[in-house]
C-alpha cells in the first residue's frame, strides 16, 4: 500500500529524459497519492532510460546467420518493454521492432499441447529435464524414448508433432490464436524467414527423422517440420513478448483484455520448463544470476516473466556464442539485481518494483 501522502526525495540527473538543470538537483516534495504514482512512473521510465543507454553501447555478439534471412536484422536494434499483471506498460527503444520468435514459441506451444493433452500424457512423450546441451543438439533421451524437454528443438518438434491432428492449415491457424490471446493483436508469418529456415534446416530435419526412427514422433515428419518453422517464424515485438510474460504472471490471463490464454492449472509446469531450460546450455547460470523463468530465441528475443507482477520482453539481435542476446542478459541481470527479483532471494531490495510500477 502506498501512504496517503509522504516526502520524497526527487533526485533529476543530468541526461535524464526530461532535462531540468545541468546539475543533478535534489527536491524534497509533498506528493498525495496520485502524484506518488506519477512520480514513481516517471522515475520507473527514467530507469529504464538509463538501463537502455547503458547497454546500447554493448556491442558485443554476432546476429545469427545459420538461417541465411536472420542476418538482415540490424545490430543496433535495441528494444525493452515491461508490462504489469495490472495492466501498466513501460518501455523505450524499439520495441515496436518486429522479428520472427523462434525458440521463444516453445514454452507457449508446450503450454497448448498440456491443454489439449494433460500433464501425464505430456510427461510420456517429453522429457522435463535440462540438457545442458546447445538447443540444437542431436541428444535424445532413449531410455525413455523421448526428447529430454521442450525447450530444446527435439522436444519442441515432438511437441510441435503432437498438434498434427487437424488440416495443417487449421493448426497453424490455432498456433496462431493462442498466440493472440496472450498479446492482445493479430500474429502472422514471416514467410521469407520461414522459406529461409525450411531451405537450411538440415539439422531439424536429421532430428525428426531420427526421432521418427525410434517412434517418438509420428509419420507426419515434413508436416510437422513445417509446422515448427512456422511457428518459430511468427512475427512478434519485444511488446508483445512482455504482453506474453505479463500472461503468464498473471495466471494466464492477458491483464489488458481479461482473456485467458492458457489454462492457470499449467502456468506452473510452462514456468518451471522455462527456469530450468529456457536459456539452452546456459540455463543453469541464467538461474543461478537471475533467478526467473525466461526463453530466449536466435532472433535476439527474450522474454522473462516475474510471477505476481510483470513481464519483460528485450529484443536485441546480438547473440553471445549460445544463441542468447547478450543485451537483454546484461539487462535482466541488472533489473533483477537493482530489484531484488531473483526468486530465491532473501535480501531487502534497495528498490521495491511493487512502488516503482
Ligand atoms: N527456428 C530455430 C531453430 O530451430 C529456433 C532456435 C532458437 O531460437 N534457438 O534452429
């Protein structure tokens, strides 16, 4: 609850957003409750200004060039956009930008399939396991005759394969309604980054080709192949991956249009994939230094969602050896720290996020 009425102290640096004096000043202020809110807006933008410039000079990364169309992104785009499970929304750069979400459909297509499917059934044809492996890697778990989890590109072609009950149309036409459901707008493909993917996807293809081989998926291979470069080519801003965060954190429940967008018995079991495998080979560290459940993807996005409270989403196409952004790394690091959102934290924030937001 915030008080009725308090003194804070409003500090305005220099190069802030809205330039007041060449020096840094300080104010003490009688706010009531309405202008603490506006303040503490404006000082949540003005964070956000700040984290921006800082890393916008990060140069570090390559754009990812083994789907030959990715390469066209531009290295200097640089997006951040956060919204609240109340509905607020916060965000600077481009984050109108749009790029395909690749890996980033995965946690919200496994979430489709637990609908249609349940937990147990899910659980049989899909590990839940880290791999600790690059997220393309040719890596199954044979003793259970399953991928080891849906964050990887075995696990999520398997997924992926589990929809191929209908016309192949009406499928990705479902994908994309979901997808829909939790960013509030219309999705529809990037179809030269679909073209690009199919042309180059060898190694997808040896994957379901092999894990046909040994019965985990069904006979409808180049189908649903096409289906996952589809649903990895689906054109999205780093807006709309907050909005999906948002979602998520709010129990399924898009906090701008009141629809639900997956079922609230499942958030858990997509939030917990995407903490233990949502970052690849690096989802261990990811943990470890940020402590929330995130999914990155090669197109430079990376959603990462703080349950109870907002959803963030980074678009940066500069991507560390991995295939992670290495921007939007260094800034959920930073928005983690600065607020003490690490999960298993137990320390005082300096900054509550529940008064800036
Ligand atoms: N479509 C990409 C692939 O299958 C997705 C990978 C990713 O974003 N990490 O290679």
């Amino acid at each position: 609850m915030k008080p009725q009425q308090q003194t804070v102290s409003l500090l305005i640096r220099e190069n802030s957003q809205v330039k007041i004096t060449n020096r840094s000043i300080k104010l003490e202020l009688l706010l009531d409750n309405s202008q603490i809110n506006q303040y503490a807006n404006f000082q949540f933008h003005n964070y956000l200004f700040g984290l921006h410039q800082k890393y916008q000079s990060l140069k570090e990364g390559l754009v990812a060039d083994y789907i030959p169309e990715l390469q066209k992104a531009n290295p200097e785009w640089f997006g951040i956009s956060i919204v609240t499970t109340t509905g607020q929304i916060y965000q600077i750069g481009d984050y109108q930008q749009t790029f395909t979400i690749q890996s980033i459909s995965k946690p919200f297509v496994y979430g489709m399939a637990l609908e249609n499917y349940g937990r147990e059934v899910m659980l049989n044809k899909v590990g839940v396991e880290p791999t600790g492996q690059a997220f393309n890697s040719i890596e199954l778990d044979q003793k259970n005759n399953r991928p080891y989890n849906p964050m990887v590109n075995a696990g999520a072609i398997a997924t992926t394969d589990l929809l191929t009950v209908d016309s192949a149309s009406k499928r990705l036409e479902q994908i994309l309604k979901m997808f829909s459901c939790y960013t509030g707008r219309e999705h529809h493909l990037d179809w030269s980054v679909f073209l690009s993917e199919k042309a180059t996807g060898s190694k997808n293809k040896a994957l379901a080709y092999l894990m046909h081989n040994s019965g985990m998926i069904s006979n409808n291979i180049e189908e649903t192949l096409d289906l996952y470069f589809q649903q990895c080519s689906i054109s999205v801003s780093c807006h709309d991956l907050a909005m999906m965060g948002a979602t998520l954190a709010n129990k399924g429940v898009n906090p701008l249009t009141g629809k639900q967008a997956l079922n609230k018995y499942y958030v858990q079991n997509v939030l917990s994939l995407m903490h233990s495998c949502g970052m690849y080979d690096f989802a261990g560290e990811w943990a470890y230094r940020v402590g929330l459940p995130a999914k990155s993807g090669v197109s430079g996005g990376l959603v990462t969602v703080i349950p109870g409270k907002c959803g963030i989403g980074i678009f940066s196409p500069l991507l560390d050896a991995k295939g992670n952004s290495v921007r939007a790394i260094r800034v959920c690091e930073q928005i983690a720290r600065d607020f003490g959102l690490h999960l298993y934290n137990a320390v005082e924030p300096i900054c509550d996020l529940a008064f800036w937001m």
